[in-house]
C-alpha cells in the first residue's frame, strides 16, 4: 500500500514523466519533449529571478534604502543605472543603456584584467617550465611549443616547424580524448542518477 | 559484407536503447569494484585530515540540480568528511540554487554528528555580484554577508568567531558545474592566497588539470568517480561507490561501441580498395 502511494505520489509521477519526456527526444522530437524543455527553462528563469529578487535586492537595495535613506542614498544611483537597461525596450531611447554598460565593463575590467592575467597566464607560464627536474615538466614544455607551432599560420612551415606541427596535433588529439573521455562519463553519471531515481526513490525496486 | 555496412549506418538510437537497457539492468548486479585513489582527490581528504577541531572553512556551492547525481555525493562525502573532523563550515553560494543544495545536504548529516546551524555551520545567502563577494570577502565576510540566510546577523554568530576573512580560513572547497573555481583562483586565490581546492563534474574538469599543477588549486575530485574516491577514503560506502558498478559497464559497453565501429570502418575501407583494385 505504502509503495503504491508512493508510486503515485503527484510529485514522484511528475518527476518520472518529465524524466521520460526529456527521454523521448532520443528517439525523435515531439510535443512531450518541448513541454519538459518549455517547462524547465520557464521553472529556471522563474526561481533565479525569484532568488535574486527575495536574496539581494530587497535586503541589499530595497531595504537599506528605506530603513536609512541618509547613508545609502548612494543606492539609488546604482538603481536607476540599473535600470537603464530597460531603454532597450525603447527605440528612441536605446542608446542610453550604454552609461550602465560602459561602467559595468569598465568596472570588471578595472578589477579583474591584472588577476586574470596574474592567475590565467603568467602563473601557467611560470608553472610551464618549472621545476624543470622532471620527465612530466618537459613533456608539458614539449606540448605547449608544439601546439603552438601548429597554430603558426602567419607564414608557410618548413623544416622543422612541420613535424613539430605534427607532434603538436597528436598533443591536442590526446587533449581532445581526455575531454571527450571525461565528458562521456559525466553524461553516463547524470543517466545513471535519473535510473536510479525511477528505480529507487519512485518505483522502489532498488533499496 | 552486409553486416559491415549495418553497422557503419547503425540507428544511434539503438546505442542509446542499448546504454538504457544496461543501465537498467547493472543496480541488481553486486559487483566488488576496487577504487584506485587518484592524487588530485587524495590532497583535499590530506588537507582535511590535517586540519584541527574549529578549523573554519568556507564550502562554495555552485551548481544546480541538474549536476546533483555528479556533485551531490562529493559534497556529502566532504562535509561528512568536515564534521568528522569538527571543522566549522562558512556555506557561500555562486549559483541560486546552491543554497538549497546545500540545505539539504546538512539535513541530511547534522543530527548524525549534532551540527547546528550558527555553531557548527552557517549558511550564507547567495548574492549575485560574484566578484563583489569573491574579492569582498578577503576584506571582510560579515561585511559582505552582514545575515545569514534566515536573516540572522552574522556578527556575533558563534560560528564566524575569529573568522574576519580570508586569512582565518583553512581552506576554500567549491564544488562546481561551471567555471567558478577558475574564478575563486583569479580573486580568493591570486589575490588573497586563499587555498583553493574543486570538485566539479568530468565535463570540466580536464580544464582545471593545469590549476593543479602551479598549485593554485590544492586537489580537485573529479565527477562521480571522484566522491567514489573520497567515499573509499573516509571509509563510508554510499551513493557514488555504489554506482561505480554501472558506470563501469557503461564505460564498457561505449568501449564495444567505438572498437566495433572502428574495425567496421577499417574492413569497409579495405574492401573498398580491394573493389578499386578489381575494377582497375
């Protein structure tokens, strides 16, 4: 008795039935699918916005302005740049939303070019050719010449630059395996745990 | 000769008929699978074990429910792993959904190791401006978080005691669908020093290998195989170990596919030459 209802427990059914119409895709586009998919993405959109609405805006702008205007009155301005962006909406007013737009790029520029840089290039660079005591770091440094060998194509390679080209292919075909490698198992991964929940939590079948 | 070319055009939804079926049937097979520990994974369970009862440390949570079946058993292998050790847990989110995530992962946990929430852990909310809080927080945490997300301020808050900001945190663990632990990196890590380590899903993860290397990132658990790891390593057996079974005879299976689709490509190619050679 308590398995049946648990069978037919309304949230349980809807769950195996939009699990099965994301499915039916596999098998060929059809009006169930576009429902889950329609669904999912109004759901996402929905919560997201309720989120940041109930999460940062009323505690971090709406209230603060409100319970003590004299030290936040700054936040109005962030507000009403904010809504700037809404001008899209409007032709003869488009061209506003650029004021909102210049000091958000120049504002993640500003903070995070210099560490991008620090992190994302210099430090890999460093790391490239240190400590250079090991097969792996020269395996590393052989790699990344050769790779960027192949992606030379300002001028027409020859002698030496073509079979380091080559070596260079073979380097980003090892990349590419290991990324597809690792991408089929994460999709594996995500099929096993929709299985287990139409077996375990659903049918029950599983303990 | 027949065959051959059935396979070369085989329908792809036999391949997904075929994975499904497998999948289906390999729950009920009870198969001993031995998990090899990799480094990356060994490192945070290290960097855990060596910390001391209070230690703070902060658990980033950024992904959604969609990633659950990869990212969910890691995050409860770790934080059981943290409540082991007593460790006091800062909860930050980057992506919306992370708070609930993370809400039910200590329900799940906190009456088996008596966490309470303001004590033992703390659930901060999640605010959009990632790179307000990410840098934010190497100046102050209570600053950029001044409630918690019940609404309780977090001055005061015996949990955050003796935590102002990066420098009083042990370890930054944030486990990712996404980029956000490159983003940790460029602001907690490149700015602040703060240690950083990653479980993410295998999609990912290939792009963080690097990271690892100029130490940047301390370890990184990769995908469901990675909290089998880290479940071998706390010695708890649960959800990833016990999957490792399917994913290995779906691995398997793929494999089949690829070698048997591989040689039907190679003895159709050669069977085309030797009717070029015939004809000539």
């Amino acid at each position: 008795m308590e398995l049946l209802s648990n069978i037919l427990n309304p949230w349980n059914l809807l769950a195996a039935f939009l699990t099965f119409a994301i499915f039916s895709f596999l098998y060929k586009d059809n009006p169930f699918y576009k429902f889950a998919e329609h669904l999912f993405v109004g759901v996402s959109l929905g919560y997201s916005t309720c989120i940041i609405i109930f999460n940062a805006f009323i505690p971090k702008v709406v209230n603060p302005i409100f319970t003590d205007f004299s030290h936040n009155w700054h936040l109005v301005i962030a507000v009403l740049l904010g809504m700037m962006y809404f001008f899209r909406f409007s032709s003869k007013y488009r061209w506003l939303i650029r004021f909102p737009m210049a000091i958000q790029i120049g504002f993640t520029a500003g903070i995070s070019v210099t560490l991008r840089m620090d992190a994302r290039l210099f430090k890999q660079l460093k790391f490239t050719v240190m400590p250079l005591d090991n097969i792996y770091t020269i395996i590393v440094i052989v790699g990344v010449i050769s790779v960027l060998i192949y992606f030379l194509f300002t001028f027409k390679r020859k002698g030496i630059l073509n079979p380091l080209a080559k070596l260079g292919t073979i380097f980003l075909m090892v990349g590419f395996g290991a990324t597809f490698g690792n991408t089929v198992m994460a999709r594996i991964s995500l099929l096993i745990g929709r299985i287990s929940f139409l077996l375990k939590d659903w049918l029950h079948i599983l303990e | 000769m027949d065959i051959i070319k059935k396979i070369l055009h085989l329908d792809r939804r036999i391949i997904f008929l075929t994975l499904f079926i497998v999948l289906l049937i390999t729950p009920f097979i009870h198969l001993e699978m031995k998990i090899n520990i990799t480094n990356p994974t060994r490192r945070i369970f290290n960097d855990v074990e060596e910390m001391s009862e209070g230690d703070p440390i902060i658990v980033s949570m950024s992904y959604a429910p969609f990633a659950k079946p990869e990212l969910y058993p890691m995050t409860l292998a770790f934080l059981r792993h943290c409540c082991m050790k007593k460790l006091r847990i800062i909860f930050v989110a980057t992506n919306e959904a992370g708070m609930s995530i993370a809400i039910q992962a200590m329900e799940e946990i906190k009456m088996e190791f008596e966490y309470e929430h303001g004590k033992d852990y703390v659930l901060l909310a999640f605010n959009p401006v990632l790179s307000a809080v990410m840098l934010g927080m190497g100046e102050s945490i209570t600053d950029i978080f001044p409630e918690d997300y019940y609404g309780n301020k977090t001055k005061g808050l015996k949990v955050l005691k003796d935590v102002n900001d990066y420098r009083d945190i042990k370890l930054l663990m944030d486990f990712s669908a996404g980029d956000s632990p490159v983003w940790w990196v460029v602001y907690a890590n490149t700015r602040y020093n703060q240690r950083i380590g990653t479980g993410v899903t295998a999609v990912m993860a290939a792009d963080f290998y690097p990271y690892l290397n100029t130490g940047q990132m301390i370890g990184l658990i990769n995908g469901l195989k990675g909290a089998a790891e880290y479940e071998t390593l706390i010695n708890h057996t649960a959800e990833a170990t016990e999957k490792m079974t399917s994913q290995a005879i779906a691995h398997i299976v793929i494999i089949l596919f690829i070698l048997i689709g591989n040689i039907a490509y190679f003895i159709d190619k050669r069977n085309k030459r030797k009717e070029r050679h015939g004809t000539a």
